[in-house]
C-alpha cells in the first residue's frame, strides 16, 4: 500500500493545474489513497473496512470508544389530530 506522501507526488495531483500546496493537496492525497484501496469493494465491505481503521486508528492513540445505546429513546410521537 502507498502513503500518503507517495500519494502527494502522484502524477495525479502534481498535473492538476488547479491543486495548490498545502492542506487541500494533501486532502486530496488522502482521497486518492481511499479510492485505490477501496475500489471493487461492495458497499458493505467498503463499511466494514472504514469501521475497522477507525477502530485500529482509535486503539493506536489509546482512545477507548464509548457507544450509547438509545433504543426506546427519543421516538417522535405521532401527532393526533382532532
């Protein structure tokens, strides 16, 4: 897999005459990345994929992610007219 600074010096970007340097150059960098490595997937591998590197990325900075369960909560209440 490339990174993202090989991303950065792809043809793709340097032949862009719009694309600028800085952070929306490497923005686009990082799009790029997630399309190559994410091309063929169906649409629930592609989920799968992004829930995993959230999870790894989260579990390399040492964040413990808190989920809340809110079933039963918070439901609109059908109005009832008269």
């Amino acid at each position: 897999m490339k990174t993202i600074d090989e991303y950065m010096s792809d043809p793709r970007i340097l032949n862009d005459p719009y694309m600028e340097d800085g952070p929306i150059k490497e923005i686009h960098a990082a799009r790029l990345k997630l399309q190559d490595e994410t091309a063929g997937m169906t649409v629930q591998e592609k989920c799968d994929y992004l829930n995993n590197k959230a999870r790894e990325t989260l579990a390399r900075h040492g964040i413990t992610p808190q989920f809340v369960n809110l079933a039963g909560q918070g439901r609109i209440q059908p109005k009832v007219t008269v």
